[in-house]
C-alpha cells in the first residue's frame, strides 16, 4: 500500500508540476503570443471497443468501461494543460465505432497524435502491466495473438474496411505516412512505457510492433496503449476503480505533454 499511495503522490505532484508550468506559459502568452510552452496540437483520444463490442471480459468490469473512462479523464487533464491544443475522443459514451471511422476522426481534423487505449487479457493470469504498440510487424507469437484480439471488433463491422480513397496513390501516400512517422510514434510510446514503469503497479512490459487494424490508416503518430491485464486479479480490481483510472490518465497526460514539449525544445534548439 505505501507503494501505491508514493506511485499515486509522485504522479499528482509531477503532474501538478506541469500544469504549474503550463499556467505560467500560458499567462505569459497573453501578454507574447510567442511565449508557450505547449503549442496547438491536435490529440485525438480512441477509446477501444464500445456498445455491442465489449472487449476484453473481467469478473468486475469490462474493457470497453475502463477505456472510456480513462479516455475522459485523460481528455479533462490534457485539457487543463494543453490549453491551446485540441482534444478529440472517437467516442465519449458506450457505442460502437467502427475503426474505419475512428481513424477518419483522426485524419480529417488533421491531428499531430493518435492514442488509442485498450486493457489486455491472457490465459495464465499472473501476466500483468502495460504494452505500447506502434504499427508494424508481429515480432513474437504474442503480439500476433494482441493484435487479433483488438482487430476482432472489426468482425462487429457491417461496411469493409477499405482505404478513405481506394487507389495505388492513396496507398503510396499512406505508406509514406507511416514510415515518416513511425520513429515519432516509437517516441511517444516510449514516453508512456517509461512512466508506466515508474508508477505502473504491474510495471511496463515495454514498447512493441504489430499489425493493428485502428492504427493501419492513420497519417500521424499513432500508438495503442494496452493499459493493463484485466485478467489479472489484482491489476482489474485497480482498471476498474477510479483510483486506477485516475492514475493511468495522470500517467497517460504526462507522457504526451512530455511529448511535445520535448518536440518544441527540439525545433527551438533547431
């Protein structure tokens, strides 16, 4: 428990310690529009699964809950501080979206970040903490089984899933993307494995590549972010409190902060 409650202190206070920082940016500006620390980018927040797609299955809680509230929250925290920026969330309450359109969401408001949150599930059940995941090829057996798992909810889909504009050129363009920003999307997942594995209680199992459906037609940075084992005991009973959910959401704010206010230090230093 004194663990938790240090994990749960250390995270609010570093969290604090951004806004603090972000309010002071941002006050400056009113009087220097030059003077940000974080600037108008666009963060589009997917919560996995939903309505008729329920994801993984726990004995307290399911999948589609926990990542919806923990997209909220994550949305109010990022909100107080990125108040330039702009928060989507490809859903706000418990239905079905459809990955094609979870993925226009992020294309069409031409967004710099797209995050999408799951919980994991395994059959031996002392398997537990965070992954994060960019687009790419199934490395290991497990991350084959991972991506089937999350790219089952297009099996609820009634239309195809197919390109926004269906031609060699659009997939040209698309590769291009995703090549140019596959070493920003490893970047962004390493953010978060790197606080997950600070204040994690099942610690980061680090960052990794697969073949998942939400992140193929994306043209930005992308990560799915598997936020913890529901199929752990201990690790569900913590998803599924608001304890828990804050806490992944404080972790989850801090690592895209960090995100781009590391991005922003770069170009000035550039």
């Amino acid at each position: 428990m004194e663990n938790y409650d240090f994990r749960r202190t250390s995270t609010l206070v570093l969290y604090l310690f951004i806004i603090l920082i972000s309010t002071g940016a941002s006050s400056m500006s009113n009087n220097d529009p030059k003077v940000q620390l974080i600037g108008t980018y666009t963060v589009v927040l997917d919560a996995g699964h939903g309505g008729k797609d329920q994801g993984a299955r726990g004995k307290i809680c399911l999948e589609k809950e926990v990542n919806l509230s923990v997209c909220l929250l994550t949305a109010q925290l990022l909100r107080e501080s990125m108040p330039n920026g702009q928060i989507i969330l490809t859903r706000d309450q418990d239905q079905f979206v459809s990955l094609q359109k979870r993925a226009q969401a992020a294309n069409q408001n031409k967004a710099n970040l797209f995050i999408s949150l799951h919980c994991n599930a395994h059959t031996d059940k002392t398997v537990r903490g965070s992954e994060s995941y960019i687009m790419g090829l199934h490395k290991t057996e497990e991350n084959l089984q991972v991506a089937k798992t999350e790219n089952a909810s297009f099996l609820h889909e009634v239309d195809s899933f197919e390109l926004e504009h269906d031609s060699p050129e659009s997939h040209i363009l698309l590769a291009h993307y995703q090549e140019q920003n596959l070493w920003e999307g490893l970047r962004i997942a390493d953010f978060c494995e790197s606080t997950f594995k600070l204040h994690h209680p099942g610690g980061s199992r680090g960052v990794k590549q697969a073949g998942f459906l939400v992140l193929h037609q994306v043209y930005m940075p992308a990560v799915l972010v598997e936020l913890g084992y529901i199929s752990h005991p201990d690790e569900e009973a913590w998803l599924c409190s608001f304890d828990g959910q804050l806490e992944l959401a404080q972790t989850l704010a801090i690592s895209i902060t960090n995100y781009f206010a590391q991005q922003e230090f770069l170009a000035r230093r550039n």
